[in-house]
C-alpha cells in the first residue's frame, strides 16, 4: 500500500512513548488509520488535531500491516480550540466520523460534506451560520451509511436543532452502539452549549 493524498485528521490516539495511531480520512481511501512516529513530539503536536487538513504519505508492505504514515499540515483548526462551540463541533464531528466509518471504504460525499462543514465551524461569524451545516452532516452521515432519508431543508436554527435533537437517538443506535469509548459526551457537551445560544 502506498498512498498520498490530502487527508482529515479525525483522530490520534498515543501509542508507546512519542507516537500515535492517526485515522485519516481520505476522499478515495476513505478513513485509514496509520502509525505516526514522533506524533506526540514538539513539532508534529500541533500538526495531529482532529479537523486538521493534512497532506499525508501512507506506506504498508501489506495489507495486514498496519502503515506508517508522514504527515504535513495543510490547514491548521488549532486557533478555533479556545472557543467554546467551534471546538465542541469539531471534537464531535471529528470523533463521530472516526466512530461510525468502516476503515478503508471511500466516502466522498462524505469528505466534501465533513471538509465544508469544518471550514464552516472556522469561519462563520457565528455558529447560526454552521449549526445548519452540522445538522446536515448528521443527516448525509446516516443516510450514507444506510440509515437516513432525503436531505433536509432548514430556514432557522431552530429547525437546525430540532434534527439535531432528532438525529441523537438514530446516531446513539445505529452508529455508535458498538464502540467502547463515549463518543456521544462530545455531543452532549455541543448539544448544551447550542442550547445555551438558543
């Protein structure tokens, strides 16, 4: 396996003393996980944030392996983990994709839809002008993955909260009943500070 290609970082977990596991996730590859030595050291700390846009090189000498990767930051979401709502939005899409998405299955709706919905959260003026976008993303999330219907129309925030509220149960149900960790915190903290804007 040898890849390279533009990539999301949606999580790193730390593995031994300086390295992580990194998931990717790929336009054509969709989501890959892969060895990042040094991925806890000074330089590459800033460059493994979830929703960070990374250019990464991924090699493995099989399939089984699990690969190496190299990574370069593209774009950096680092500035927006201050503030409150854009880092509660990122941990919870970043932690929800990397969840939900079987490894090694292209997606490109999905990456169009995530990358978009990212660069949303950390340049709209306020979140009035993601929470839509998120909202979507649920939607688009569930029915990739066979469990949604049609695209929703939403003219408010408070249609953008409603199938936020509606979609948690399908979300708590159908992707996330099986993964060990508590995925769904990060959006019960997102959920309470969007409520709190309301």
């Amino acid at each position: 396996m040898h890849l390279r290609a533009p990539a999301i970082l949606l999580s790193a977990r730390p593995h031994g003393e300086t390295a992580v596991i990194a998931r990717l996730l790929t336009e054509e590859s969709g989501v890959v996980a892969a060895y990042v030595a040094g991925g806890r050291g000074r330089q590459l700390r800033p460059v493994v944030i979830p929703g960070n846009l990374v250019e990464t090189e991924i090699r493995a000498k099989s399939d089984s392996q699990l690969p190496f990767a190299r990574l370069e930051l593209t774009q950096s979401r680092g500035p927006w983990l201050t503030e409150p709502l854009p880092a509660a939005a990122i941990a919870w899409t970043c932690a929800l994709t990397a969840s939900a998405l079987a490894e090694r299955n292209p997606y490109p709706s999905l990456y169009s839809a995530l990358s978009g919905l990212l660069d949303a959260v950390c340049n709209a003026p306020s979140a009035r002008g993601w929470v839509p976008a998120l909202a979507s993303y649920e939607v688009l999330l569930l029915r990739e993955l066979g469990y949604g219907g049609a695209k929703p129309e939403i003219a408010s925030l408070e249609e953008a909260l409603e199938i936020l509220r509606a979609n948690e149960g399908q979300i708590a149900r159908y992707l996330l009943a099986d993964t060990r960790s508590d995925v769904l915190a990060a959006r019960s903290l997102l959920m309470q500070r969007l409520e709190r804007m309301a």
